[in-house]
C-alpha cells in the first residue's frame, strides 16, 4: 500500500487541522483534503518541528505533521523538544518507504532503524506501528479523541497515484515568511544588495 492509501483514509476524519507536509506527500494530502489549512514547507526535515511550533501557537486546533523516513531522521534532535513542549493538538504522521522518493530514491536508514523506538525513546508517549490504512484511520480517530502528543507510523511502498495536482498550486500556503518578504521586496524595487548594505551602514 502506498502513502496515498493512508492518507484517503484520514482525509474523512481530519476536521478542520491545519496539516503541515513536504515533498510528494504534500501532493497527495492536496488531493484528498483541499483547504486553507494545508501549510508545505520548503526544507526536507523541518515538518515536524513547524508543526509543533503551530501547534503550540494555536491550541485550540489540530495540526497534523505529515513526515517522511527521510525527513524524520534528518531532525531526530527535533524529537525531545517537541516531547518536552508536549503540544497535546499535535499528531505525527510518519510514512516510511525506505527511500529519499523525491528527490531519486536513494535508501535511507530507516531499514536499520525503529522510528516508533526513536519516538518513544525521545519522549512520546504515544507511538505506535501500524499495518493497513484501516489501522492508521483508527489510531488517527483515537489520537484525535485523546488530545496527547502522538506519532502513528506505516511501512508503505515507494509511487504515488498519477494525476495529482501538484504541491506548487496557488492554493498551497508557504510557511516559509522570508520567501513571501523577498518577493514583496523585490516588487517594490528593493534588491538584495541593496538590503545588505543599509544593513551593515545602520549596523556600523
């Protein structure tokens, strides 16, 4: 089964989350749950943590962190902060394929690796394995229920369905603040270089 399998089968019950995604998941979550809440980053790794910040930002929705095996590994220290802080309106979906698939499908570690372990081992007190998106919907609805700090993970198979819309459409909200203010910037006529040296004349 692939990560598409998975996510239709939350889609239904993910109320109004707000989901924070990456890469070609990014994709799949567009096309099962199109909405304003659907935030993708643009650094490979960093899912989890955005998505711990606004959950802890905003309590009073969920938020769903849509991570890959790639990703996840890249920010394992991210693991103890987000168990410390603790954000009981966040749930962490990880799907692990064994390969970078965007970006060629190099192997990760996660072959030789328990995420669940790492999660546990981190802090979670909520982390299990799953085996068919019938078991993932229902950790889903029961994490949903419980309001703690989760992780549900699935071993899943590389592909995605064809005819999806793509990650870049204008419907996609970008979390990253910096690139929307360059572009801003530039429209009005400022250039980086410019900015760089008012900079350093108002730092000297």
């Amino acid at each position: 089964m692939q990560r598409y399998d998975y996510l239709k089968a939350i889609a239904p019950h993910a109320g109004n989350a707000l989901a924070v995604c990456t890469g070609w998941g990014a994709r799949e979550w567009w096309a099962v749950r199109p909405g304003d809440g659907n935030l993708k980053t643009r650094t490979l790794g960093l899912v989890s943590s955005i998505a711990a910040g606004l959950a802890l930002a905003v309590p009073h929705r969920k938020v769903i962190a849509i991570d890959g095996d790639g990703a996840f590994l890249m920010n394992l220290c991210g693991l103890p902060t987000i168990a410390l802080q603790n954000p009981g309106n966040l749930i962490h979906l990880l799907f692990d394929n064994e390969v970078y698939e965007a970006s060629g499908g190099t192997a990760t570690a996660s072959r030789v690796t328990d995420a669940v372990a790492l999660a546990q081992a981190a802090g979670y007190k909520h982390a299990a394995w799953t085996q068919t998106p019938d078991d993932f919907r229902e950790a889903f609805v029961q994490a949903w229920r419980r309001g703690e700090l989760t992780l549900i993970a699935a071993k899943i198979d590389p592909g995605q369905p064809k005819n999806l819309p793509p990650s870049s459409s204008t419907s996609w909200k970008t979390n990253t603040a910096s690139c929307v203010t360059w572009r801003r910037r530039r429209k009005k006529g400022f250039s980086t270089r410019a900015s760089t040296r008012s900079f350093k004349k108002r730092r000297a």
